[in-house]
C-alpha cells in the first residue's frame, strides 16, 4: 500500500470531474437550508452517515475484489432512489474510469469499462481503482467518505461566499464522524462474501434525493448536481 | 441463565412474538378467496365486505404496540391472479417497553407477489413514540408480471412530542433483481444529521409509495416534483418511487394519495 497513491486519488484536484458537482449543497443553499458554517457542518454531517456511508461500503466492497462488480452496481441503482442523482453517479463514474486507467493502468478497470460503456457507478469505480492503485478497502472507504463531505464544502465557498478557512474546519470537525463511517463500511464489507450485498449499508437522506431531483430541472445552476 | 427467581423472571423483557399471514388465491368466480387468513397475539386480520375482484383485509391491532422487546411479523402473499389489499384499523404506535433499558422492538412485513396479481399494501401511519425503539424492515418479492402498491409513513412523535428512535429498512425485489433498498434511521440514538439540512431538516413526518407494475416498463413516468419536499423517480426497474417529508402526517398522507390517483 502507497501513501503517495492515497495522496493522489483523494487529491480535489485529480481530474475526475468531482468538482462540477455540489453533492446537494447547492439545492439546500437555495432552501435556505444552509446558510454558513454551522448548517454546513450539520448538513455534511447527515450526508456522511448517509450517502457517504453508503458510498464507502460500495468502493469498500469494491476495493476488496468482491466478484460481481455488476451487482455491486446495481446496488448502487437500489440504493439511490433519484434518478438523476443515479445519472450523476454514472457521468462521475465515467470520468473517474477514464482518470483511473491513465493513472493506474490495470485489466479490472479494462474490464469495468467494456462492461459498463455507459459508466459504472462512482463507488465501484473509486473502490475498483483504490485497488488497481495499490490500495485496500479501507483507504478506498476514507475517499468516498471524505468527498462525500468535501465537494459540498467546497461548493458552499462558491455558493454563499463562505471563507474558505471556515469549510475547512468544518471538514475537520468531521474528523471523528469520519473515521466512524469508513470503519462501518469497512466491517460491512467484509460481511459481503457470507451474507451478500445487503450487508452493505442502504443509509438514506429523503431531502438529499427530494432536492437532487428537483435540482435536475432548474434551468440554469451552478453545478450538475 | 440460571438466574430464575420470580423477581428476575418479572424484571426479564418479556416481548410478545406474533405473526400474522394472509394468502390470497383466485376464487375461481372472479374473485379472490382467502386460504391463509390468520392472527396471532397482538395482530388479528378481518377481511372486510369489498366490490370488485380484490379481497380486502384490515390488520386490527387487538393489543397497543410494538412496546420494546416485541417481535412483531406481518406476512402477505398472493397467488397468480389474485387481488389482495390490505390495510390497518389505525395507525401504529411504537411504544416504549417497561423498564429503563427495554430492548428494542421488531416489525417484519413479508410481502410475495405472485405474476398477474395484485397486492395493495396500505397501511395507516407508524408513529414513534418518545422513549420507544423500534425496528421496521419490509421486504416485498415481486414477480415479473405481478403488481404491488405499497405505502410507508412514519411519523416522529406525537403532536408537539420528540419521536423515539426508529429504525427501518424497505427492499423491494422484482424477479431477480434488487429494485429498491433503502434504510432511515431517525430520532435519539440515530447517527448524527438525521434531523439536519441534509436529511429531515425538522420535518415530522416521512413517507414513500413504490408502485411495481410490467406497465413501467414500456411506458415509465418521467422523474417530476411534486411540491416542495415531494418527487417522483422512476426505479431501475418496471416501478416508481414517491418520496415525500411533511411537516405533520396529514399533509404528508395528502401528497401520497395524490400520487396514487395519479399513477396507480
């Protein structure tokens, strides 16, 4: 296991087209839902436990090899009830495979791309590359966690104006959530091969999936979702 | 255990364990007969006078609950060209168990639905109830060809009350693959943010309607929203999904019978 690759594929920066997206922020900044620091650490909170957690058990069940990545897939379309947060899942997915097979070229992220030419979902394509970067379940569960959580801070900058210290504290009080979710994920993973994918967590957030929706059909918006 | 004094026996939780099952069967006249129609404890099932093809049943509460510690099973399954619909009497209270450290409660519902029938599963609201813990999963089998209507509510506590901490998961399957599986967890106890921006953001009452039909899969409704806090997604799958939170129960109730006219 490299540092260095952990370092490289939970960089904001590694172009994989996360930073067009808000995660939700930019539906509940327009609720009125978020309006400063203190509402984004409750809001990126409840998406870590949800969403986030779901997301982790999928790129962990991934980055473990576990057989059947087309389930693993389909897993992910039981587990979002939006479709278009299904459609971003996939577009991010897409970008994500292409980003990964340049950066760590390996016949399973081949073989992800001929089955799924219109994109796999983001988590089995983050835990997928996690391991074709050297990586274990574990680090692959720390990236979707985090960027469960870093994309809305990053975009509640943009959105609100917010200072760019005050979201990144917010990250780190998340700190110990963090570390919760990743080791939940992690323990469902593992639980995969005996009891099959509904060990895996189906945490939901009514208000991420209502407001994902409904952001889909704005006219105009900042991000595509 | 050897601890068996009659204080410690009186102390124990002693939860109710009870299963009610209904079976639906065409009845060969253009009707649909009930071979399985049967309570048990705290759950009895009538079946009530009904036009039509579909036999219709209430699930009664004969007893208050789940209180904590009660393992509760409702199992509902139609046979090929059956039409079934079942609902309850009244709401369902999540009540806590005696005692400070009372375990959680458990409320299973089993659907089966079989190709060319119909289950309709329309229950009154769940509502939690301070200090109470309870644990719902809903596991509905659809077979190709077959249609299910189901409803969810919850709601948080009674008027002006905090809710206790409720716990459900609903899975919905058609034929061989996972159509919809999702998990809430709300109230004290709950993973942190359940109440916050991203997930309930103080609203009391929470709801779902899946509609399973073959129709969907030719002709599948386009995602719309329906009001503020309510939309309509089309599943992977020959269904839908109507998500909804509502500031109270009743409201909420309004958005998914709209739903219902409107797509079912």
């Amino acid at each position: 296991m490299s540092r260095a690759a952990l370092l490289i594929l939970a960089d904001g920066r590694f172009p994989a087209g996360g930073h067009a997206h808000s995660g939700g922020a930019e539906a509940a900044v327009k609720a009125g839902r978020v309006t400063g620091a203190p509402s984004l650490e409750d809001f990126c909170r409840g998406r870590l436990h949800t969403t986030g957690l779901v997301s982790a058990g999928l790129a962990a069940a991934a980055a473990l090899g576990a057989d059947g990545r087309a389930a693993l897939d389909e897993a992910v379309d039981a587990h979002t009830r939006s479709l278009a947060l299904r459609t971003a899942a996939r577009k991010l997915g897409r970008q994500l495979l292409r980003a990964g097979r340049a950066t760590w070229p390996s016949p399973e992220l081949d073989a992800l791309a001929r089955a799924f030419p219109k994109g796999a979902h983001q988590p089995v394509v983050l835990g997928t590359t996690a391991r074709a970067a050297g990586l274990g379940p574990a680090d692959a569960a720390y990236c979707a966690a985090y960027e469960t959580v870093s994309g809305p801070a990053t975009a509640v900058v943009r959105l609100l104006g917010l200072d760019p210290f005050e979201a990144t504290a917010v990250l780190a009080r998340l700190g110990a959530d963090l570390d919760e979710v990743a080791a939940a994920a992690v323990r469902a993973a593992h639980r995969v091969p005996e009891e099959g994918l509904h060990a895996l967590p189906a945490a939901s957030a009514p208000l991420l999936e209502i407001g994902g929706e409904a952001h889909a059909a704005w006219p105009v918006r900042l991000f595509a979702s | 255990m050897t601890s068996s004094a009659p204080a410690a026996r009186a102390l124990a939780p002693a939860g109710v364990r009870a299963t009610a099952r209904v079976t639906a069967r065409p009845d060969g006249r253009g009707g649909t007969a009930l071979p399985v129609l049967q309570g048990e404890g705290p759950l009895a099932l009538r079946r009530t006078r009904a036009a039509g093809p579909a036999a219709h049943v209430l699930l009664v509460g004969a007893m208050s609950g789940p209180l904590g510690g009660d393992h509760l099973t409702v199992e509902a399954a139609t046979e090929p060209g059956a039409h079934l619909r079942v609902g309850s009497a009244a709401a369902t209270m999540a009540l806590p168990g005696q005692g400070e450290a009372s375990p959680e409660a458990r409320y299973d519902v089993r659907l089966t639905v079989a190709a060319d029938s119909t289950l309709h599963w329309l229950p009154e609201q769940l509502i939690s109830v301070r200090g109470s813990a309870l644990h719902v999963t809903t596991r509905a089998d659809v077979a190709e060809g077959g249609h299910l209507i189901l409803r969810e509510e919850q709601t948080l506590g009674r008027t002006a009350e905090p809710p206790g901490l409720l716990r459900s998961r609903l899975t919905v399957r058609h034929a061989d693959r996972v159509l919809l599986d999702q998990e809430l967890a709300c109230g004290p106890g709950a993973p942190a943010g359940w109440d916050g921006p991203a997930v309930l953001a103080g609203h009391r009452a929470v709801g779902q309607l899946v509609v399973v039909s073959p129709e969907f899969r030719t002709n599948p409704p386009a995602a719309a929203v329906l009001g503020e806090h309510a939309t309509l997604t089309p599943l992977a799958g020959p269904g839908i999904l109507v998500t909804a939170v509502a500031p109270d129960g009743l409201r909420l109730r309004r958005i998914l019978d709209e739903a219902r006219e409107r797509w079912t």
